[in-house]
C-alpha cells in the first residue's frame, strides 16, 4: 500500500500521498513557492501507522503552490414572509491547488527512562 499522511489546513483534513494534488483554502503564499504543512494528524509508512496526539513531532508534509482559482459559487437567500423583504448574495471561495512533493519523516525516540520490571 502507498504511503500517505492526513494532514489540517484551515480547519479541514486532508488525505495526502506523494503526487497527489489537493485544493485547500487560500494559502497566503505565491504561486510556485513551496509550502510546508505544519499539522499533520495521521501517517502511514510501508511499516507502521503513526498517530498523533494531536499531531506528530517531527514530520513534514511538504507541498508546491501550483494555482490559486475560485471555487463553485454558493447562492444565499434571505426571506421574510408579509414584509416583502428579500436578499440574495453569492459567495466564491478562493483556493490554493497545491502538489504534494514529500512526506517525511523522522521517528520519535522517547528520552524518559525505561521502568524495571518488579
């Protein structure tokens, strides 16, 4: 099975491999630079599954701004019934298409002690 990695963007969470492309909420960065997710909650090597409470330290999911588009459109409706009062607004939300390149990892050592077996 393919190693893949779930990591959070802007509230949401993202199942990510190497070469996958995801849209995401705008991301404050120019198109063509890299970016580095800062949380990721769940990887999975050919060894093991590593989970995090609530994230795991150390390790990157490291991603390419390829685009920025606009999502679909969103149409809102404000009614009131006998006034005659009507409204009607449309949202688009701005995105970020970015390309996974790497997920890494690098394994957590505990430093506390090992308890002797009574």
């Amino acid at each position: 099975m393919k190693n893949y990695a779930i990591v959070q963007s802007g509230g949401k969470q993202y199942r990510v491999s190497e070469g996958s492309e995801i849209l995401v909420d705008n991301l404050s960065v120019a198109r063509g630079s890299e970016y580095t997710f800062p949380h990721v909650l769940m990887l999975r090597t050919d060894e093991d599954i590593h989970l995090g409470t609530p994230y795991i330290e150390g390790s990157r999911v490291v991603g390419k701004v390829v685009d920025e588009l606009k999502g679909t459109k969103i149409h809102i409706a404000k009614f009131k019934a006998k006034v005659h009062y009507r409204r009607r607004m449309g949202f688009r939300a701005k995105l970020s298409k970015v390309l996974i390149e790497k997920i890494k990892f690098t394994p957590y050592k505990s430093t506390a002690p090992k308890k002797k077996a009574s």
